[in-house]
C-alpha cells in the first residue's frame, strides 16, 4: 500500500547506459550526469504512479545493449551513498522510493 510522502524531497528521472548516466527531463531533454528534475517537494499524496514516455532518441550504437531507466524519490538535499547507479535499492539510505526497468535497446 502506497503512503503519502510527507517529507521534503527530490525527484530524479534517469538512464544508466554503457556511454554514462544521463538525467532526463520532462520535456524529452536528456544531459549527461545525475541532475534532480524538482528539488524540496514538500509532500505529496498517494498514489503518485506517472507513467513518463519521454521523446529520447536512443543512438544506434546502442542497439542490443541494456539500458537502465530509474524514477527516484531521495531526501531533499542529499545523495545516497553508492558509487554506481545500479547500486541504488529502495533499502538505500535517503532512498524514499524507486522504480528502475532495464530494457535491451532494439
């Protein structure tokens, strides 16, 4: 069962690709590193399920590869400790949810 969030938080969209990790925004936009797309949200109500299609265009370098997509919930102002992304769990410390889907580039 899905609670409210009810302490301030950032929120992350992300790609983990052979080439680097790269944030993307809503509008489609994709930048190299790990940037939070909103920053202190207060609080917000369950359920807070979106589904994100975002235009990203996969290079063609990429085909048969696997590429990670991660939604990620973490305490306003800090980052967990891990030293890759595909370390990140929900158990992660200042984790307060996440979502990640890997998928093989066609």
């Amino acid at each position: 069962m899905l609670k409210d969030i009810t302490q301030p938080f950032d929120y992350y969209i992300l790609v983990e690709t052979p080439a680097g990790v790269y944030t993307i925004y809503m509008n489609g936009r994709i930048k190299k590193g790990i940037k939070p797309l909103y920053r202190n949200v207060r609080r917000y109500p369950a359920p807070y399920f979106k589904t994100v299609y975002p235009k990203v265009r996969i290079p063609a370098s990429m085909k048969g590869k696997t590429i990670t997509f991660y939604a990620a919930v973490v305490e306003a102002g800090k980052m967990p400790p891990v030293k890759k992304l595909s370390d990140l769990t929900p158990d992660t410390q200042y984790v307060i949810m996440l979502d990640k889907k890997p998928v093989i580039v066609n």
